[in-house]
C-alpha cells in the first residue's frame, strides 16, 4: 500500500510537472483560423499523441464555433471582436497537416469577460503559418 501511495505522489508530481512545460502559443492572424474544421482520422491519431484520453472528447467537442462563447461563435461576431481575441492566452497542443490545434483554457483566460468569457477549455483550429510558440514558428509533425 505504500508503495502506491508513492506512486501515485510521483504520477502527480509529472502531470504537474507537464502542465508547468505547456508551451504557450501566440496567433498572428486570427483570419485563418478553421471555425468549423472536421478532423480527418490522420488528425485525429495526431492529437491523441498530444491529449490525455480524458481531454479528447474535449477537443473534438469543444474546437470548432458552435460551442464556443457567443461573441466568437460565427463569422460576423468575430469579424466584430477579432481585436479581443488576441487576448486569449493559447497553449499550442499539436500540428497536423497544414493545421495547428490550439488550447484556451479557461483556468487561464479569467480576464476574457462577457461574450468572450470561457466556461469551460475551448480550441482553435489555425493555419500554422499564423501562429508562433515561443518565439518561433512551429512546424508541422
């Protein structure tokens, strides 16, 4: 029993540890994101390298306008609050293709508010050639 106990204090301690390494990502143009992309089964393979099981749902739910908060969930709100949503802070999950998947996580967007507040982690489907991680370009894989 004590021995699990450690264990599980070590499991904890490398989810900390991995959610302290998310590589934060930044969008130089938010009209090419993909608001309503369906994931082809090549995506879907690639996410799941970079999601935990219990996050995959998540992804597919919660990625393209039709869950995400009222003032970006179509065209013609976005086309009014683009400038805000630069605002969002991103962690860059993964990129497949030309693509690459983006999360807003709630837990670190509390300064988006009204129609652009999350209640829950959402994700953007962007144009890799508009994003940058840390100061560089990223690459697909």
């Amino acid at each position: 029993m004590e021995k699990m106990k450690k264990l599980i204090v070590i499991a904890l301690v490398l989810v900390g540890h991995a959610a302290l390494l998310a590589q934060t990502a930044t969008v130089t143009d938010f009209g090419q994101l993909y608001s309503t992309y369906a994931f082809e089964e090549s995506d879907i393979d690639i996410i799941k390298g970079a999601v935990s099981s219990t996050e995959m749902p998540n992804v597919l739910a919660y990625a393209t306008e039709d869950l995400w908060p009222a003032g970006i969930s179509t065209l013609s709100e976005r086309a009014t609050t683009r400038p805000k949503m630069y605002n969002y802070k991103l962690d860059y999950v993964c990129s497949f293709g030309t693509y690459t998947l983006l999360r807003a996580a709630k837990s670190k967007n509390s300064h988006m508010t009204g129609n652009m507040a999350l209640s829950y982690d959402i994700y953007f489907v962007v144009a890799t050639s508009s994003v940058t991680r840390n100061g560089g370009s990223t690459s697909s894989t």
